[in-house]
C-alpha cells in the first residue's frame, strides 16, 4: 500500500513538474477535431463538441459571454460569410487554472484563420488566439480573440456606396416599471448591436437619436445592408424572414428576452437604396 501511494504521488509530482495535465493531449485533440469540423462547415458534428453549459468569449467588440445558443449562431454566421477556411495552429500550449495557476487540461491555441469572403471574393488572413474548457469530454469554456471588426471594416467598409440598401427606422419605446431610457440604450449598443450585427454578416445597425426636426427626441435604427443579396439571404420576396433568418432569430432569443426585461419597442420604416 505504501509503495502504491509513493508512486501515485510520483506520478501527480511529474504531471505537475512537466507543466501538462494528464488530459492535456485529449483535449487538444478534440479541440483539433473541432476546428476541422468547422474548416468542413460541418454545422451539427460541431454541436456534439459542445457542453449545453457553454460559456464562450465572443471576439466583438461589447460582446462578452454567450451560451450555446449563442455559439451555435456565431458558427452558423462564420459558416454563411466565409467559404474555404482553414486553420494553421502555430503552436498549441496548455492552459492553466485560473484559482491555482497548474495546468487543467485546458488548451490554447496561436494561428491564422484563412478563408474567402462569400459576398465580395476577398481572401481573408486573419490571426487568432483561441482556448478552449473541457468538462465530460466537451467544450465548456474558452473563447475567440481576434480583430473581428477591422476585419469586416476592411470586407465591407462602412462608407456607403452604390447598391447599399438603408433602413430608418423610427422607434416607440415603451419601458418596463422601474427601467429607464438610459438603461434600454445601453443595452442597445452594448449587446443588441453587437449580436445582431455578428448575427447578420453583410448588415451593420447603429442606435441614433434625433436632435433636431420632426424626429427630434425620438430613438432610431439605421440598418445598412451592402446589397440585394445579401438582403434576399435574410429576406423572401415577399418581406417574409427566411429560413436562414428564422435560425438567426431563434439564436437571438436570449438577447430580445434580456431586452424585454427593460421594455418593448415597435418601429415605422422606410427602406432605401443608394444610387
């Protein structure tokens, strides 16, 4: 019994010493099997990867945490703006408890995402820090960090251009008992814009307040979208949501139910084109 409880010490003294955790090496693999999946735009074998109590930094800016709804509808987004993606890890490292500073079983990963831009053709190098929490085999923490708006500010500048299509929209808010205007607008601009801006590539929306004229104390949205095609993938014909926008919308249910805590909107609208 003694010489058993010697070497199981050994044992826990070298995975500690060799800076690795005994699960070090499976996780990471697993992590690479994910990334594969996503590089293969294979959208359900992705979701057995992910633990339901997910936690995910997302890489916008004012974006935070998101559940697995929220993973689920970033990858959906990836997978419709981009088309050949492809990782290149530059070195996997293992990662470390944030309560004791040892090594976990966690991993991270150095890299360059590579892939082309489905609505413009533009090849796109983009490089990323990515770290991924284990728990019963899946993914349960971890995150993106990576300059996602520069990149889409370089993929689709906001100036706007010919064929860009606008819409203004003027808000009525009505707020919840004990809620104020100024809690609805940061909510706005610190979680409505950013999810639902990384919801729906090819559109960018702005919060705008009206400061002088007919409109004047009024909150409006400014949504702009770079084309008809891209407003026809979110949108029938008959200004019905599509299938793909029917998915962004059932992702996005946390983020209008946390809204819904503050108050209600309902909106009037012009749509235009530029020429």
């Amino acid at each position: 019994m003694k010489n058993t409880l010697i070497a199981i010490t050994a044992l826990l003294i070298s995975s500690c010493t060799n800076g690795k955790h005994a699960d070090f090496e499976k996780n990471t693999e697993a992590a690479k099997a994910y990334i594969k999946l996503h590089e293969q735009e294979d959208y359900e074998a992705m979701l057995d990867y992910i633990h339901d109590d997910i936690q995910w930094q997302m890489p916008g800016y004012g974006m935070g945490m998101e559940d697995k709804e929220g993973v689920k509808a970033a990858i959906l987004g990836y997978q419709s703006a981009f088309e050949n993606m492809s990782f290149k890890a530059d070195y996997w490292l293992p990662g470390v408890s944030q309560e004791t500073g040892l090594a976990d079983g966690s991993t991270r990963v150095y890299g360059t995402w590579n892939s082309t831009h489905s609505l413009t053709g533009k090849e796109v190098s983009l490089n990323a820090y990515h770290t991924y929490d284990f728990k019963d085999g899946q993914i349960i923490g971890g995150g993106d960090w990576f300059d996602l708006g520069g990149m889409m500010n370089v993929l689709m500048p906001p100036s706007l251009n010919e064929g860009n299509l606008i819409g203004i929209h003027t808000l009525t808010v009505n707020l919840n008992k004990g809620s104020k205007m100024d809690d609805f607008i940061n909510y706005f601009k610190s979680s409505f814009v950013p999810n639902y801006e990384n919801a729906y590539p090819g559109m960018s929306v702005r919060l705008v307040e009206g400061i002088r004229g007919a409109e004047k104390g009024s909150l409006g949205l400014i949504w702009t979208i770079d084309s008809d095609k891209t407003r026809d993938m979110y949108w029938n014909n008959d200004g019905t949501a599509s299938e793909l926008n029917q998915e962004i919308a059932v992702k996005l249910e946390s983020v209008n139910a946390e809204l819904a805590e503050i108050g209600s909107w309902t909106s009037v609208y012009t749509d235009w084109k530029v020429h």
